[in-house]
C-alpha cells in the first residue's frame, strides 16, 4: 500500500519574500526581496499532469510553492485556487507521466475500518502512521473549527504539523480523506476531509478557478431539551413544540430562505428524504444539491406543517470564510 501511493506524496514548501534589513543609506540601490520559508506541508499528486491536492491553509498567502517529489525532483509549483470553507487546495506543477493516488469513497466508511496516513511531519519525508477509522460525519463546530464547511473523518493516526494536505488511505491503499491538522492541541485525535467532498472542490477549482458553495440563508440551532427551554423562555411567540431537531434561529436578508418565506422560529421537520435532520445533515444536502436543482423542506411553524420548495442560490462573497449562515 505505502509503496504504491508513497512516490505520489510530495512536500510543499511555503515561500514569502521579505526585504532585507539593511541600511537604505549605506545601500541607496533598491534592495531585492529575499524568500524566506513561511511553512510546509504536504499534498498527494492525482492527476498524472502534476494536479496535486492539499490543504488550503498550507498555501495560503505564500509568494511562492516548492513541490518536493520523494525521488527528490523539485518543481515551482503554482496555486490553482484554495477553499477555505473546505480547506482544500490545488497546486499545478509542470511535468507529466508523474506517479499518482488512487481514489476511494469516502461515503463508504465505516468506524472501526484500518487506517494509514502518509505524510511529511517536520520535514520527515513519507512518514507513514497507521491506525483506524474512528469516527465519520463530525460537525466543524464539534472539533473547535466552526468556520470550516466540512463532515470530518475521525482517524487515531497521527496527524501532526507537516501531515496536512497530506493522504489518508484505507486498506485497498486508496486516499479515502486529505488529512488536516485543524486541532494541534488533540492527543490522539486526527482529522481529514472526506475525499468526496475535497475531490468535489478540487474539481471546481480547476474548471473555473474557485469553489462555489450554495446556501439556503438559515440560521440553524441543534435543538436539546434544555435549549428549546430557553428558546422558550427567550422567545414566546415562536411556539415551539420540539425538543430535538433543527430549529431556524436566523434568516439572512435577500436569500433563498427570505424569498421562499421561511422565518425564524421554524422547525425542520424533514429536508428532501431525510426526517428530523440535524443542522450537519441540512448543510450536506444543500451542499450536494447542484446549481438550478431546488431541495424541499418541510417545516413546523406553530401547530402548522407547510412544505416549501426552494432554490440554493451561490453564497455572497462577504460570507466567505467566517461562519456563515447555511
């Protein structure tokens, strides 16, 4: 397995220039600008072309990217778009014929289900952890990165700094996540992308240079006993009957919410073919749903059920990348 997907795993080096410090008098000639290393990480190639993925806060304001093939080969590498609701990137390098990963399904995992991480933690070239699957579908919110849009994958490899961007392969040696250090404090705990989701992204960025989340404009709440009695308590008129689901708490101005009519105060009783779905189930299946396609949902207002079909429409750029409404 390592030996099949370890020449595919390359280390990204993170350069910024920085004017030297020398005297301007002593020096009246315009001084260059040196490059100074900013960070690394790493990123697995998937198209033969030099297509790599990776993680979007490893290239992320750098001047310039330096791939770093296992074989040794260095190539300048150029950012072809990062995501940061995602945390995925892509970087072009230019050479052919290049080993490559081969791909899995992500929506196919299970806990419990080996698992091998691939990367390079303090410039440790193809260091290789294993471990299990332990847990799919946790919520941004849930690990502490809220401003992220993604379903983790819970994995005990480790993943440490230097690991992001890097592959996490299942037991047929195929890249089932792009692992992430969101969480540097966590002991035991790693994370990935699900590659489904960071494949999607990859491919948006490639054809128009951008990835492209749709949103409903709500506002959402994970409804337990103890917050729908203070949701009571706080909001009388709103006559909520529920102690579980999804409450909308929010609806933004001039979204597909607002022009569909839905207020706050509406319970979620079901969205497409999935019943009482949590706000992470919600945020799923809007971010599947295609541009011009329309998702259903059925909401409780009161002691009335109404169902309400309505279109995603693009989120506005100024919600990008702090945590926005779904």
């Amino acid at each position: 397995m390592v030996a099949e997907a370890g020449p595919a795993v390359v280390s990204i080096d993170t350069l910024r220039l920085r004017r030297s410090k020398e005297d301007s008098f002593l020096n009246p000639l315009p001084i260059p600008e040196v490059p100074v290393r900013q960070g690394q990480g790493s990123g697995f190639i998937f198209t033969p072309d030099g297509k790599i993925m990776t993680n979007a806060h490893v290239v992320e304001g750098a001047s310039a990217v330096r791939v770093t093939l296992p074989d040794g080969r260095q190539y300048d590498g150029k950012v072809v778009g990062t995501d940061s609701l995602t945390d995925v990137a892509v970087v072009q390098i230019d050479a052919e014929n290049l080993p490559t990963v081969q791909l899995g399904n992500s929506d196919t995992l299970v806990p419990g289900e080996w698992a091998i991480a691939i990367g390079n933690p303090l410039g440790l070239s193809n260091t290789v952890t294993a471990g299990i699957i332990s847990a799919t579908g946790r919520a941004s919110n849930e690990i502490g990165a809220a401003d992220k849009r993604v379903s983790f994958i819970q994995t005990d490899a480790a993943i440490n700094p230097g690991n992001s961007g890097g592959p996490l392969l299942n037991a047929a040696g195929q890249v089932v996540g792009v692992n992430t250090a969101v969480i540097s404090q966590a002991q035991g705990l790693g994370f990935a992308i699900p590659i489904n989701t960071a494949y999607r992204i990859a491919e948006q960025i490639i054809t128009t240079g951008r990835a492209q989340h749709l949103y409903l404009g709500i506002r959402m709440v994970q409804l337990t006993p103890e917050v729908a009695a203070q949701i009571r308590q706080d909001q009388p008129n709103w006559t909520l009957n529920q102690t579980q689901g999804t409450l909308i708490i929010g609806i933004a101005p001039n979204s597909p919410a607002a022009k569909a009519g839905l207020q706050a105060g509406d319970w979620i009783a079901k969205i497409n073919d999935v019943n009482q779905p949590s706000p992470q189930q919600v945020q799923s299946v809007v971010e599947r749903t295609k541009l011009g396609e329309k998702v259903t949902l059925e909401i409780q207002r009161g002691d009335r059920r109404q169902t309400v079909s309505l279109q995603p429409e693009p989120m506005p750029p100024e919600l990008y990348p702090s945590s926005q409404p779904e």
